[in-house]
C-alpha cells in the first residue's frame, strides 16, 4: 500500500512544480502538493510533531514532517 501512495505523491508533485514552476517558498509547495493529495481522497497532515524518545522521555524537540500521508508515508519538502 505504500508503494501505491508513494506513486500518487510522485504523480501530485509533478503536477504541483509543472504548474507552479521553481523558486518559491516551501510553503506554498507544501499547500499545493495537500490538496492535490486530498482531492485524491488521502489523509494528508501537514506540520506534524515528531517527538524524540530518549531515556524513555518524551523529548518535545520541535522536529516536524512537511506532510504525513495515510500515517504512512512521510514526504519531507525543499524547494
């Protein structure tokens, strides 16, 4: 099943650069390649805490994914 949310990430951010081009924020990528996402009928969070477990704490660094697919797929943004 990843692999079919993978190919549907791949195809939604190729239509997101071929229509919005390069050099903006990431942000706006990040915007754009959701709702393409979502109008695919996927689960996809943006911003989402990571928390570091150390020494059996809970550890609130402030690590954050770009979008959360499904709770399965991680995809992680540059522009």
């Amino acid at each position: 099943h990843e692999n079919e949310i993978a190919g549907h990430i791949m195809r939604s951010a190729y239509k997101v650069h071929t229509a919005l081009g390069a050099g903006l924020y990431e942000s706006v990528y990040e915007a754009a390649l959701t709702h393409e996402l979502r109008k695919l009928g996927l689960i996809a969070e943006t911003q989402v805490a990571l928390p570091v477990v150390y020494d059996g704490i809970r550890l609130e660094v402030g690590f954050r994914l770009d979008i959360l697919v499904e709770k399965k797929v991680i995809v992680e943004l540059k522009s």
